[in-house]
C-alpha cells in the first residue's frame, strides 16, 4: 500500500508539474538553443530501482553530454558550462525534465539522487553500503539534497555522508517526510549549496 500511495503521488505530482510549468520549460528550452549550440536536452544512463539502468532527462547545460565509462563531474568555474546553464544549475531547473522519468516510472519525486553509472562504479566498491540506494527508485530531490550533499564530491567522505542521508531516508520514509522534503527543495537555502 505504500508503494501504490507514493506511486500515485508521484504520478499526480510530475502531471500538475508538466501541465503548470510548461511556459517555464518552453523558455529554458529557447534560452539554451539560443545561447549556445547543441541539443536542448540530453539523456544520460542512470541506475535506477535494483539496478536497473534507464537513461535520465536534463536540460543541457554544459557543451558537452558525457555519457561513457567516465563522467567528469562539473567543478567550480568549471569552462564546460554555458552561461544559460550556470543559472539553470544554481536554481535546480536543469533537473525538470526528470518529470517525465518520474511518469515514466524509473524515477520518484522524492529519494536518493541518481548517480551516473560510472559513479555508481567507482564508488560502490568503497562504500559499503553504497549500494542500498537502489532499494527504492531515485528522486528528483532527496533528504541528501535539503541538507546541503549535492553537486561534485571532492572526497570519499563527501560521498559517505550522502549516503549516510540516503539510507536515513529509505529507513524513515512517510509521506509527510516526503512532503517535507518537497516544501524544502524550495525554501531551503542548503537545497542550493554546492549547485553548479
């Protein structure tokens, strides 16, 4: 019953979201195509619930569209990033296009951010627990994401303790805590720490 409530939420969100947003994303997607050349969006291999890969939706915000054995994360001041790409990535909006994944049903509004596969490589097989993630679908946002474990990982601890936010909410997961972290992607200032 409780995968059939946050399904349905889920579905209902990501289709007042689509419907209610689509000026916003016509004009993200004429912002890009003007500012710089390339496609407007991308898709990228994720791993999803049980590990299933499934190819995610962003706003391209960078000239290139990583999608191989390595990803080289984004950094500070990092020359890849377009100049319509950089507000879009302060302000989490590079991110709606994953609405539609959430339709399609690989993604959750809420739960642990996907990684790109390569990641998911790297650092599963220094992180032991790493691999609980994917006991449930990823999200949009996440319980990491509201207390600032977002964006590039300098260290293996940085990695850690997302990890450690991840499985505190797969172990504590309700509606309410979902909606908690919903209202906080918004307000939180910590939501938009590391962004870039």
């Amino acid at each position: 019953m409780q995968s059939l409530a946050k399904r349905a939420f889920d579905v209902a969100v990501a289709s007042v979201a689509l419907v209610l947003l689509s000026p916003l994303l016509a004009a993200i997607a004429a912002a890009i195509h003007y500012d710089s050349p390339g496609k407007v969006l991308f898709r990228q291999r994720r791993r999803g619930f049980n590990q299933e890969e499934f190819r995610i939706w962003k706003f391209r915000t960078m000239t290139t569209t990583e999608d191989g054995d390595e990803v080289r994360q984004a950094t500070a001041n990092d020359v890849r990033i377009t100049r319509v790409g950089a507000w879009l990535r302060r302000l989490n909006l590079d991110e709606l296009p994953q609405l539609v994944n959430v339709l399609r049903g690989e993604m959750s509004i809420v739960g642990p951010r996907p990684h790109a596969v390569s990641h998911d490589e790297h650092y599963e097989a220094r992180i032991s627990a790493y691999p609980r993630r994917l006991n449930v679908k990823p999200g949009l946002t996440g319980w990491a994401q509201i207390h600032g474990f977002r964006g590039p990982t300098q260290t293996e601890a940085d990695m850690a303790s997302r990890v450690d936010h991840d499985l505190y909410y797969i172990d504590n997961w309700s509606m309410l805590l979902d909606l908690y972290i919903i209202a906080m992607t918004v307000l939180s200032p910590k939501a938009y720490r590391n962004a870039m």
